[in-house]
C-alpha cells in the first residue's frame, strides 16, 4: 500500500466517524475497500482518537468562553449596581450575557465529558 493510499483511507475513517458512524462500520467498510482488517483497526482507532482529542479541545475552549461570559456578565452587572447605589441612577442586569454564558459552559462541559 502507498502512503498516498493509506492517506485516504485515513481521510475515509476521519469523515465517517465525524458523522458518528460506528466504528465497528467504518472498519468494515475500510475492509470492503480493500484494505486488512488490522490496517482497518488501526486506522479507525487512531483516528477516532485524533477526533476526540479535537471535539475535546473544542468543548473545552466552549467551557471557558461560557464561563468568561457568565463571569463577566455578573462583575458588570454588580459594577453598574454598587455606582448606582452610591452615585445614584440606574443599573444594568446583563441577564444576556449570564443566561448564555452559563449555557455554553454547560454544553461545553456536557461535550468535554462525553469525549472522555
């Protein structure tokens, strides 16, 4: 096999397993396509390492984002509260940014765990 050749098939088992399509099945399709059942597990495995690696990365940077949001989001809004209680006025409750930023930090971390 050329390394051309096993390139695809490694191209092959990254897109299929990033449609969630079993691994078990990508490697028989690998196989179906000509390749040994042990190249075919090999290459479904390290890919779906390489993969989890990234979703995890991406769940992670999702978590910290949410979470920078969310923090910033209450400091603002407590900021805006304490100068108007002391100078007088109005405050802002940035409810958006709470709201949205605890959303992302729970799915980012709902992602993280589940590419364990």
């Amino acid at each position: 096999m050329t390394k051309e050749e096993a390139l695809g098939f490694y191209r092959y088992a990254a897109g299929e397993l990033a449609r969630n399509k079993p691994p078990v099945l990508v490697e028989k399709l690998l196989v179906s396509q000509g390749t040994s059942p042990e190249f075919a597990h090999r290459a479904v495995t390290e890919t779906n390492k390489a993969l989890k690696k990234v979703r995890r990365e991406k769940a992670k940077k999702r978590m910290i984002r949410g979470l920078l949001l969310t923090v910033g989001g209450i400091i603002v809004t407590v900021l805006t509260y304490m100068f108007a209680s002391q100078l007088g006025g109005t405050y802002f409750i940035f409810y958006g940014a709470i709201i949205f930023g605890f959303i992302d930090f729970i799915v980012g971390l709902v992602g993280w765990i589940a590419d364990r």
